[in-house]
C-alpha cells in the first residue's frame, strides 16, 4: 500500500479519477442563486428555499414572478387557502 491508499482507504487510481472528475465538473454547494434568477444584492428580499423541493421552490419562485409577489406572500396565499378549505 502507498501513503495514499493507507490513509483514505482507496487505491491510487480511485484518487487519480476522483481528481479528475471534481476538477472538470462545478461543484455547487447550494442552490444557484442566479440560474433562479436572483441578482446579487436581492438575497436580502428572497427566501432560501434549499430546504424544500426543487420542485416546489420552483412553483412557489415561478408564481411569485408571474404574480409580482414576493415568495413569502405566494406561500401565505397557499396556507391560507388550505385553511379556508380545512384541511
């Protein structure tokens, strides 16, 4: 076994692709803020909806947008919907 293998537990060749593959794809630790259309310095006026699904971060950001409302209003709109119909 090499230093390598001794201290992470995978060969030389695993180390070689792992390298590989993280040097030529982006990592991105969280959600793209600007490929949901968020501009710098607008954060502040956004919810981060990481803890949700992608999907419905999406529909709640699309019906803020086609609304020209904030995120915050689309989802009080919904939860007040659902208590009206009582559920």
């Amino acid at each position: 076994m090499i230093d390598v293998e001794k201290k992470t537990g995978i060969s030389d060749a695993e180390c070689e692709h792992l390298d590989n593959y993280y040097t030529k794809n982006t990592f991105e630790p969280g959600p793209n803020l600007l490929k949901m259309g968020i501009k710098p310095g607008f954060v502040h006026s956004t919810i981060l909806l990481s803890d949700l699904d992608t999907d419905v971060a999406k529909y709640i950001y699309t019906q803020a947008k086609a609304f020209h409302k904030t995120q915050i209003e689309i989802i009080n709109d919904l939860v007040r919907e659902k208590l009206a119909v009582g559920a």
